[in-house]
C-alpha cells in the first residue's frame, strides 16, 4: 500500500509511542539541530503544508511549528477559531476530514483533550497536539531533548532525576509520563490538594515499573530536590483559573516557589528548566530564571528542533515524491493543454 495512503501517526501522547521510539526521535531531533546550525537544515519536506490550529494563545509553539516546517522547506498555516468554522458552524469532524485532504499534517492546540483526539479520529493525515488541558507531548520531548543535552556527557537518562515542583499541570503530566518510560526518576512534589491525579501516578507508576525508573509525590519540596538533576516548574494558575488565585498563591507560596534558597538545596548540578511562560516572582524569582543555573532559553530553542524532528519522523515517509521524469510527463500534458 502507498505510504500516503496509510492510517496516519499522530503525536497525541507520549504513552502511544515506546521508550525505543522515543529515543529514536530524540537522535533524529539531535541530527536535524546540529544540521541546522551547520546552516544546512535539509528540505525533506519540500512542498509540504502544515495545518495549525489554536484555540489558545501561543508563542513557542505556535512560531516553532512555522519556522520548522519553513526550515525543511515547507509551509505552516495559522487557524484561529473564529478565522475558520471550526466547533461553530462546522463539526469537529467535518473540520478534520476537509482540513486533512488539503494538508499534510495538522498541529492543533485545543481547550479540551477529546477534541485533539476528534480530530485525529477522521484526519487522513498526522495530528500533533500542541497542548490541551491533559497534556503538552511536544514540550515534554523538547525538555528530555534539553535534559539530555545539558546532563554531563554519557550519563544515561535511567541516572536522571527530575524534580517538578508546583501544580499538576498538563507539562507536568506529560513530563511525568515521558520520563517513566523513559527510565528516569520523577518526582512532582506539590500540596496535597494540587499532587497529580490517582489516574497519572497509576499510568507513570506502570511505566516506571517497566522501565525502572520511579514515580514520587510528595509535598516534600526539600526532599524533592536534594537529588535532582534538573529542577522544573510552571504556572500555578492559567486562564480560567482566576477565581483560584488567592487560594493557589497561599497553598504555594512561599514553600514552593523556585528561589535561590531552595535551589541552593539541590546539588551544584542542578539545572533550573520551565516550559514558559512564566509569571516572574510568583513560581519563580527573576533571580533564579535569570542566574546561571537556569536553561529555560535553550529549552525553548529545542522547541524549534523538536518540532522538526517530530514533524519529519511523521511525514517524511508519507510525502510522495515524482520522478522528474513523471513531473516532465505531467507538464508537458498541462503546457500542451493550456497551448493549444
Ligand atoms: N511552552 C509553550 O507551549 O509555550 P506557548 O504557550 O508560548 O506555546
């Protein structure tokens, strides 16, 4: 059967995709950034189209996915509902199978998780979710990309510990799940109230067991980060979130915010990542985002590679590629036709 042809992979979650397929993903990320710095950042998807829809604001992804698709020689298009009939005047699915016979990939960052997953279920071609109230897979693969980059040489992931600190969002879902199968140590030390759900530990538990990596929640933060290569945070509100402010603000602060005192907790080693946005003096101090420890402007960067990566892993093998021979036989027909 013809590649094309076939039922499309998407990047919907990490938990789809085995520890020998992530890794094999993260070297194709590694040889596409070094490429690319070489200034030599091949077309491999030269004529291809990426759908991007965002039914939230974004920065990193949103410009990630463009340049990307741009880099390897490609074209991305921004969706806004509002801009297309999307969950208005057209159904979820309608929206998949008439976007998914146009492009040749979709990116879509959705409010709600089941609509990423409508979306995949009639799309002709690859979904990536680019962020839902569930998860954030691309994020969380940029961020072992990052952690492997900036561990010392030949450590292996399996003697990575990483420590989230704060709320249960969806980075810190998609992370906990990314690490555990990929054999490293993940602890998410939070307030009870605001410790990943019973249904996460259990999915990150069973990877940890497979693997033999290790799942840890606690509201322990000094534990938390005695041993930790890399200590991350993210937002403890988001949008839709406000009417929470006061009571998240005092659950967290001050014990679990990222400042100098408790950074100086974990090892000299220790890196300080977030997936940013961030809201400075409130997760995390300026001092700390700012100071030397921290790589949160390099792990945005790998947003970009990660981004290639997936994006030529998914379609590079579905695009389909005339001789130039058949591609002289159908102009010659075309030219013929319009001289006539
Ligand atoms: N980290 C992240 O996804 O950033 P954006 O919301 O800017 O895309």
């Amino acid at each position: 059967m013809d590649n094309a042809m076939r039922a499309p992979q998407h990047f919907l979650d990490t938990q789809d995709f085995t520890s020998d397929q992530l890794l094999h993903l993260l070297d194709l990320i590694e040889l596409l950034k070094r490429a690319d710095r070489a200034g030599a950042c091949p077309k491999l998807l030269a004529g291809a189209s990426l759908g991007m829809i965002f039914e939230e604001p974004s920065t990193r992804t949103r410009i990630s996915f463009e340049v990307a698709m741009t880099k390897l020689g490609g074209h991305a298009l921004y969706l806004r509902p509002g801009e297309i009939h999307m969950g208005q005047r057209e159904s979820i699915r309608d929206t998949a199978r008439v976007i998914s016979r146009m492009v040749d990939a979709i990116e879509a960052r959705t409010l709600k998780h089941q609509t990423v997953l409508d979306l995949a279920a009639d799309s002709k071609v690859p979904v990536i979710n680019g962020l839902t109230d569930y998860n954030h897979p691309t994020q969380a693969l940029c961020d072992v990309f990052t952690m492997r980059e900036h561990s010392q040489s030949g450590t292996p992931l399996s003697d990575l510990r990483v420590a989230f600190i704060g709320d249960a969002t969806n980075v810190c879902s998609s992370l906990m799940m990314i690490c555990t199968r990929l054999g490293m140590h993940f602890v998410h030390a939070a307030p009870d109230r605001y410790q990943a759900p019973a249904s996460w530990q259990k999915a990150a538990g069973a990877n940890a067991d497979a693997s033999g990596g290790s799942l840890t929640v606690t509201d322990d933060v000094h534990w938390a980060v005695r041993d930790a290569d890399f200590v991350y945070t993210d937002l403890w509100w988001w949008i839709g979130q406000e009417e929470e402010i006061p009571d998240r603000r005092r659950a967290f602060m001050p014990a679990y915010q990222i400042n100098r005192e408790l950074l100086d907790r974990a090892p000299a080693r220790a890196k300080f990542m977030h997936c940013l946005p961030a809201s400075r003096g409130v997760e995390v101090t300026d001092e700390v985002i700012d100071g030397p420890r921290s790589i949160v402007y390099q792990q945005s960067e790998n947003r970009l590679h990660t981004e290639k990566g997936l994006l030529v892993h998914l379609l590079y093998p579905r695009l389909r590629r005339a001789s130039a021979a058949l591609t002289a036989y159908h102009g010659g027909l075309i030219e013929d036709f319009l001289n006539r």
